[in-house]
C-alpha cells in the first residue's frame, strides 16, 4: 500500500475514534461526571499500554524533567476535561468544529512563547480561522455560552500540550511519553473525581473501557500517520470528524444539521490548509 494511502487510513481511523469520544461522553453524562469519564478512559488506556507493549519499552530513564512531564500530562488532563464538558452543553458538531481551532492556537503559542515569527499567512490564518469560530458560534444569537468556552478553552489545552511536544519531542520516545502522561494523569484524575464520584454500571464502564482503548489506538494511529503523509493531507483526512458528529448528533440525539456549523467548520479547515502549505513551503 502506498504510504500517503496508509497514511490518511491511519487518520481516517484516529479520527473517527476522535468522534467517537464525544459519542460516548455524551452517552453516560447522565450516569457518570465528565470527571469521572476522564479517570476512566485514561485508566484504560493505561491497562491497555501495559497488555500491548513490552516494559522494556515504556520504562527507562527519561531525558527530561519529571516536572515537565507532570505539567504537560496535567494540562491534557484539564483539556480533556474541558472538551468532555463542552460536548456535554453544546451539540456535537459545533464543539468538533472548534476543536479543529487547535492547530491556530499552537501556531499562535509558536509565535508568542517559542519566538517564531508572525508572516503574512499566519496572520491570514488566524483571521481566517477565528471568522470560522465567529460564524459557528454566532455570538450574539444566544449561541455563546459555556459550552463553548469550555470547547475554546479544550482546543487551547491541547495546543499547549503540543508546544510542550514540540520543544521535547526530539529528546523522547513517544510511546514513553504516552506512558509518563498515562501514569501520572489516572492517579491525579482519580483524586479530582473523588468528590463527584459515581460508580459506574456495567454499561457505562464498557463504554469506557472501550473508549480508553481506543483513545490509545488513535494515539498511536495518529503518530503513525505522521511519518507516513503530509501534515497538509492528514487535516483534510482529520476534517470526516464533522460529518461523522453531524450524523450522530441527528441520529442519536436529535441535534439539527445548522449549516453555520458547516460553512464555519470549512472556514477553519481552509485557514488550516493555508497555514500547513505555507510552513511546508517555508521549510523546503
């Protein structure tokens, strides 16, 4: 199979288990607390890190601070959260649609916290990509309101996360990384669901299970496709995430199809294009 095609599979499979996520944390909201949602997926993604790799693999003396490990696992402890409680208040597709705002925020951190250069399409992105934000939210409406800062506030966690990545990725091994963020986010994540704990029915701990499992499947789908295609290509691979919440979100919820979620979506995949094409083309 060509490379580029096993690639956007990868993608294809990562993203779909993305979508998934949403389904499922809107599923058992009612029975478990996001908080608790979160102890548990990262509880079985651990389990299933330690059955599918060997120790040899995972344990090791790491190049880089204890402490910025713990951080950057906290940060994407505290994203995750937010993006579990936004899928919770708002519907499926719009808070997909601004999850797809990340790769802006991490473009934004480059330049502001990293001392990269602001050019004339970064700056277009951004414009861009925020005029995509602004037309699915439509402030103004009655639209705007928790859950979509909790979506805002998830999408930058997560792009905070990245810049930790960016700066350490060269000195780790990534699985170790998802190893160190896995041990030191359950028992952290378990310590902040105590207060809110409920046990979970036997329905609602497969479902997670299911979706901790999968989370790390789409981990490493994702850093596999990585090395096998183009960033530009991947994003539009990445973009089946919205049809996929569009479908559920009707079929499961009875979520309206609002073509301002589209149409803004789209926005924000094209300022995305714009800025992938134009560092690839800086690069070479």
């Amino acid at each position: 199979m060509p490379a580029i095609v096993a690639g956007a599979l990868f993608m294809a499979g990562n993203s779909l288990v993305a979508a998934m996520d949403g389904v499922i944390v809107r599923l058992i909201a009612g029975e478990i607390h996001p908080l608790g949602i979160v102890f548990f997926r990262n509880l079985f993604s651990l389990v299933a890190l330690y059955a599918i790799f060997p120790r040899s693999r995972l344990h090791g003396d790491s190049n880089m601070s204890f402490w910025v490990h713990a951080i950057r696992a906290v940060i994407k402890l505290l994203a995750l959260f937010a993006g579990f409680m936004a899928v919770t208040q708002m519907p499926l597709a719009s808070a997909t649609a601004i999850a797809f705002t990340m790769p802006l925020f991490v473009m934004l951190g480059s330049v502001l916290f990293l001392g990269e250069q602001f050019f004339a399409a970064r700056i277009a992105a951004l414009v861009l990509g925020f005029a995509g934000v602004l037309i699915v939210l439509q402030p103004g409406s009655g639209t705007l309101d928790m859950g979509a800062l909790w979506a805002l506030a998830g999408a930058i966690g997560l792009a905070s996360v990245a810049l930790l990545m960016k700066v350490s990725a060269t000195r780790e091994d990534p699985l170790r990384i998802a190893w160190l963020n896995l041990v030191i986010t359950v028992p952290v994540a378990l310590l902040i669901a105590v207060p809110v704990w409920q046990t979970p029915s036997l329905y609602a701990l497969g479902l997670m299970a299911l979706q901790g499992v999968g989370g790390l499947m789409a981990q490493l789908a994702f850093a596999r496709a990585m090395k096998l295609a183009d960033a530009s290509l991947l994003v539009v691979v990445d973009f089946i995430r919205l049809p996929t919440a569009l479908f559920f979100g009707l079929v499961l919820f009875g979520e309206p199809i609002r073509m301002a979620v589209v149409v803004g979506a789209t926005i924000i995949l094209c300022a995305i294009l714009i800025l992938f094409h134009r560092e690839n083309g800086r690069r070479t």
